[in-house]
C-alpha cells in the first residue's frame, strides 16, 4: 500500500464546517483572510486535505486566554 492509498479523501467546505462547529461563510471568510486551515481549490471548488485541517486545529492549541497573537 503506497502513501497515497494511506489519504483520506478530501473534505468539502461543507464537511469541515461540520466538523468545526462553523457555518461555511465563516470558513470562507477564513480562506478570503488566510486565517483557517490550507485548502485546495480543483476548477471551482474547494476541498480541504484531512491531515491539514488536523494540523490547523492542533496549531491553534493554547494553554491560556492570552496565548493568542495580539493578547494584550
């Protein structure tokens, strides 16, 4: 079984949406800044890779309040 076989599949904006608790404008208020996890865009659409959206999530991880960039 080869690395590519390992994959996930990919994730609609819809999925991630889902599974973030988020309404799809806000995820595409995310694209539209740079804010949210990396996307793929094929044609039209978008699709998130799993494994990035797992490492997004785990780049946010904070121990306090003011661990976030810009807290006073």
């Amino acid at each position: 079984m080869t690395e590519a076989d390992k994959r996930l599949p990919l994730a609609t904006p819809s999925e991630v949406a889902e599974f973030r608790r988020i309404t799809e404008a806000s995820l595409a208020q995310e694209r539209y800044k740079g804010t949210g996890p990396k996307f793929r865009k094929l044609g039209r659409k978008v699709f998130y890779d799993w494994a990035d959206v797992y490492a997004w999530v785990d780049g946010n991880t904070m121990q306090r309040t003011d661990d976030r960039p810009g807290a006073a």
